[in-house]
C-alpha cells in the first residue's frame, strides 16, 4: 500500500488491518478509506477479465499442441477470478456482468 513512498517496498497487509479501513475518514468525513480499497479491488477485476476474455479469443485461434499451455494459463487465471470471488462475491458478480 506505501509503494514508491518513502516507507515503499510494502507489498502485503495482515487481514486484520482491514477491520480498521472505516475507521480512516477522507476529508469529506463520508468516504473511508476502505472505499478506495474495493474501487482497486474493482479495478483489479476488471484487468483480470479482460485478460481472461483476451486469453479465451487467443485460443480459438491457436494450434493445438499450443492449446494445452493456453488452457493452463486460462485455468489458473479462472481459479485466480474463483478466488477473488469468493472473497468478494458481490464486487466481483457485480462488475463481471456490468462488463458484458
């Protein structure tokens, strides 16, 4: 959360630090700071299926013997989409669908 700032280098936050995201008032002192998390989250989503409708077009294309890397790749990135699901099932079944 603190990359390129003088405290960078930070690349991961423990679970529990989530539960104290509302507690960090923005200067309106409406908008926490949790909701820029799930707008990143959001955000994040978003990239993901991209990639996966892009990884999805190139296959129909692609040789078979090249296929079966594809089909991997495609597969780890749908477990990877799974995953956030469940972790945030109304943000990631919200924006899925809104992109279509």
């Amino acid at each position: 959360m603190n990359d390129g700032t003088f405290c960078g280098g930070a690349q991961a936050f423990k679970i529990n630090t989530l539960l104290k995201l509302s507690d960090v008032k923005g200067i309106d002192e409406k908008t926490e700071l949790i909701h820029f998390v799930v707008q990143e989250i959001i955000r994040s989503e978003d990239k993901v299926c991209i990639e996966v409708k892009n990884t999805h077009k190139k296959i129909s294309g692609t040789p078979k013997k090249d296929n079966v890397a594809s089909k991997t790749s495609q597969s780890t990135n749908l477990s990877s989409l799974d995953l956030r699901h469940k972790l945030f099932p109304a943000i990631t079944y919200r924006r899925i669908n809104d992109s279509s």
